[in-house]
C-alpha cells in the first residue's frame, strides 16, 4: 500500500540526521564506494571520482525519457551528478561522467533543486549517479525534508556500488534502479578497469532488494516504492544479457521490473574498439528479451505491454 515516503518517517525520528552524520564521517577516509581510496575528502583530498568535499551538477529538469512507471505525465525529477566512479568508456553522456561538466553546488542548493522539482509535479526526485556523492546528497534531502518535500526518492546508479553504503542509507531511497551492465568481469576490466564489478553489482542489488523489495506502482501506474533494473544489450553479447536475466529470476525475484535498453550507440572511446564500434543488430535485442522471458521475466519496461 502506497505511504508517505520513507525518509519522512526517518527525518521526524532523527534518524535521517544521525545517517547524514555518519556518511558525512566516511568522507575523512572514504569508503563510500568499492574504489576504497580512503581519502580525507571533507579536506578537499579526491580519489578516483575526483570529486571533493562539494558534488557537482550538471543539470537537473523534469525528464520524460526515463522508465514508464517513473515518468507518469509530469516526469521524473532529474538531477545529474557530474564524475562517477565507473568511467565506461562507451559513456555517452562522457562530458559529464568523465569530463565533470557541472557546477559545485552547496547542500541548500541542492534542496532547492529538489524542491523546485517537486514543485513542478515531477513524480519523484530521480539523482543520477549518486555513488560518489552519497553524503552531499543526504545533506541535500535533510534539508529538502525540512522543507516539506514528499515525493519518492530514486537511487539511479551504474550499479558499482558499496553494499555497505546502501546499508547504511537504509530507508532513505525509495527506489532504486541499478544498471547490471556486464556479467562477465573481463569485460568491464575491459571497459570500465574494474575487475570485480559482477560481485559488486550482486551485492548491491540484494540489499536493494531487501530493502525495498519488488517495483509497486499505484493506481496510476506510477512507482512509489521497489527496485528497478536496467541492462543495456551491448554488440556481441559483451552484456551477458542470458545470465544476467537468469540471475534477477532466480536469486532476486521473477516479478523483478526490467527494462532491457535497445539504444546503444558506439561513443566516446568505442568508435575505436573493435568489440562494440557498431549499434546492436535487430536479432540481438529479440535474443536479450527473449532471454529474459526464458528465464521467466515478465515486468518488462522494453515491451509495449506490460506481461505478468
């Protein structure tokens, strides 16, 4: 049954601040995500992500080209964090994710960013890639709390994250939508240089899974609560797309809501490398949701009716 959000209850408790505190302390020896680089970032130190003390953003709007159940008529509240701390290298929003494109913003600003969203009728508040910048976020929605926001918070990550982390976060987020982008390693040693992203990406989904359970829509057909996965089909068959679906049926739950990506693009450095110069052909998509129906997924974003 559909309820407030959950941070509101967390906020009334003082239990959002106590949270805010604690990943506030993780940036003196940070750890937030699986790099572990253990940097003192409150002094300004950066590591891998090479974002400091302040997060930087973009650009934020009420998108429409998301998810179905996120966008509903007034669309999802996006706000766009420059850097991240995966580095694809067929990224194609590279200027922002690698490049940090963007303005450092203080944690009132980026309230007023979600409240102005909320203000718009956005159905949520959608923060993409939020791993490197967890703390700077929950400083964020402490203060948007204060302010009255209401709406459905979205956790919209590449999936490296630490389940750690998202333990520690635990009632803040009330979706989350990973991407599960490879499932064998040595393509993302190959394309993003981390060699254990398929351990971290399992990790991750389970606790998002346990803590949010299952994608639940109201009566509108707009998601207020649960997980949401993503998987981009890739040239090749680089994504594993057959394991990764089998996965989701199997360890974390047939009703799993997925939407398999038919819009890759070779970008960035991918024009020049030889696995994934190419779009995907027409019969690759077929095969990645017909994969995904084999292992007994139904709630499928790709399709254009929903099949339970």
């Amino acid at each position: 049954m559909k309820g407030e959000p959950s941070y509101k209850k967390l906020y009334r408790e003082g239990q959002l601040e106590r949270i805010v505190e604690e990943a506030r302390a993780r940036m003196r020896f940070c750890t937030l995500c699986p790099h572990q680089c253990r940097v003192d970032r409150i002094a300004g130190e950066v590591g891998v992500c090479g974002v400091g003390r302040k997060a930087i953003v973009a650009g934020y709007n009420a998108h429409y080209g998301e998810e179905r159940p996120l966008v509903g008529q007034c669309g999802s509240g996006t706000i766009f964090f420059s850097s991240c701390n995966l580095f694809c290298s067929f990224c194609q929003n590279y200027d922002i994710s690698h490049y940090k494109a963007g303005v450092e913003v203080e944690p009132a600003e980026l309230a007023t960013m979600m409240t102005a969203l909320a203000e718009k009728g956005c159905h949520n508040i959608n923060f993409v890639t939020p791993s490197h910048v967890v703390p700077q976020i929950l400083e964020g929605i402490l203060i948007a709390a204060e302010r009255g926001l209401s709406v459905p918070l979205v956790y919209n990550t590449g999936g490296y994250d630490s389940s750690d982390t998202l333990a520690m976060v635990s009632g803040v987020f009330d979706i989350y939508m990973p991407d599960f982008k490879f499932w064998d390693n040595k393509w993302a040693q190959h394309f993003c240089r981390v060699s254990d992203y398929r351990e971290r990406v399992i990790a991750a989904i389970t606790e998002m899974h346990r803590q949010v359970g299952n994608l639940a829509l109201d009566d509108s057909g707009i998601a207020f609560r649960g997980l949401l996965i993503r998987h981009l089909v890739m040239p090749g068959g680089v994504a594993g797309t057959a394991d990764v679906m089998k996965f989701l049926s199997e360890k974390i739950s047939p009703a799993t809501y997925v939407n398999i990506m038919d819009q890759y693009r070779p970008c960035f450095k991918a024009e020049r490398d030889r696995y994934i110069h190419r779009r995907i052909r027409p019969e690759e998509y077929r095969e990645a949701l017909d994969a995904a129906l084999s292992a007994g997924l139904r709630r499928l974003d790709s399709l254009s009716v929903l099949l339970y």
